[in-house]
C-alpha cells in the first residue's frame, strides 16, 4: 500500500522524521529554494527523486495545496486497537486526544498537527463516518501526520473503555458541562475527547467520558472550532504537566 503526501512542509518533515518514502516528485519548472533543499535532502537520504510536470503533481496530489512538491510514502504504518496498549506503555505520562467523528480533512490535519507539538501518545478516531489521512490532512498537519500514530478504532466507545481500563481518565469537551477545562487535573494518564463538527460528541461518547468540561469563552460565542479546541486542550495539559 502506498500513500502521497503534499506540500513543502508535510514533505520536508517526512523527509527529517526519517519516514519510508519511496520517491519525492518536484515541479521541473518551479524555482524555490526550499524546492531545491527537498531535493538535496532526498538524494543524501537515497530516496528516488523525479522533476516531473506540473499536472503531473497535481493529479497525484488529489486536489491537496502542493507547492510543486509530493512524495509517496510506502507501507503506511496502519494503527488500530492492537497498538494503543504499546503506545500507552511506552509513554511515560500518556496524552490521548479522541476524535469523535470529525470529518473535514482540513480540521484532522490541524488536530494531528497540535497534537504533535504538543507531544501527545496517540490521535484516537473511528473507523466509520470520519477523514482519514489524505493528502490534504497530511498537508495541514505540516508534519504532525508523520510524529503521532493515528489509531483508527472499530468501536470507539469500546476503545475508552478499555482505556479506562488501562488507567487512563478520559474527559470529555461539551460546551453546556459546568466544569472549567482549567479546573481539571490533567497532569496524570488522559485521553481529551472531542465531538466532530456541528454536533459535538455523541450520545456514547459522553456517557464513556469520565468528567466533562467546558473552555470558558465570551458570551454570546456558541463554540469554537474542533481543531482550535483540541489545541487549547493538549497545550493546557501540556501547561499543567510544565
């Protein structure tokens, strides 16, 4: 199975992080700088390098912003249920976020991306009725989507339950709950869940959440968007933690 990822940045990163890349396409054409580093680091890391047309990169692209750059990625790692014990066990103090059903591309990008800078264990998401890593998600985690395992799940809330189970605290984001997320202990092993765009998290989810908490906010504002809330959330953890 291979994959395509986009973009200068999203590029640059895999290349740094060491991923598996099977060949890096470039515009023939293009004249930028960063381009032509891409292309150095490429060739020191052995990894086939094409100038190609333009469309070309676009058709590969699959619509993705790509700045005249992509490279295919060979044997995607895969991550499911199996894999959350290992990963939880080889984290010193586990940070989850769950997704529940978000399902913009553009929105799981920037979730993976802040969960990445923010040093998170893993990214949680269902398998069913959300965005998986396309080109454009792996475009806007500038990186993230290749420094966090996502963990796609059959049953999300069987999945928190077993991380209950594995002593992590889950707490859940809800704009109506009466707790400040600033008020919360989220120094310990804990997994933040979030609703998917619109209508938030699910009947199920709730109830498998531990705590629920609200991000204080102005009035008059109903909620923010997924992405900028998963990051308040983990750079709050992050706070907490020092």
């Amino acid at each position: 199975m291979s994959d395509w990822i986009a973009g200068i940045n999203a590029v640059a990163a895999a290349l740094e992080a060491g991923q598996d890349l099977a060949e890096v396409l470039i515009d023939g054409k293009a004249k930028n700088p960063r381009l032509a580093e891409i292309g150095s680091a490429a060739k020191s890391a052995g990894i086939a390098l094409r100038f190609v047309p333009l469309d070309q990169i676009e058709r590969q692209a699959a619509g993705a912003r790509h700045q005249g750059v992509i490279a295919r990625v060979q044997s995607t790692r895969i991550y499911d249920e199996r894999d959350l014990e290992g990963l939880i066990e080889a984290a010193a103090k586990p940070l989850l976020l769950i997704l529940d059903g978000v399902q913009d591309p553009h929105n799981l990008g920037a979730c993976l991306r802040s969960a990445a800078a923010a040093g998170a264990t893993a990214v949680i998401v269902p398998k069913d009725r959300a965005a998986t890593l396309t080109p454009t998600a792996r475009k806007v985690a500038a990186g993230g989507a290749e420094r966090v395992p996502l963990v796609r799940v059959t049953n999300l809330a069987r999945c928190m339950k077993e991380l209950q189970d594995a002593g992590i605290w889950i707490v859940g984001l809800a704009g109506e709950a009466e707790a400040s997320l600033y008020s919360v202990d989220l120094k310990g092993p804990m997994a933040i869940a979030m609703g998917g765009e619109g209508e938030g998290l699910r009947r199920l989810t709730r109830e498998h959440c531990d705590y629920l908490a609200k991000i204080p906010m102005a009035s008059g504002m109903e909620s923010l968007n997924v992405s900028v809330a998963a990051g308040i959330s983990l750079f709050e953890a992050l706070r907490q933690r020092g």
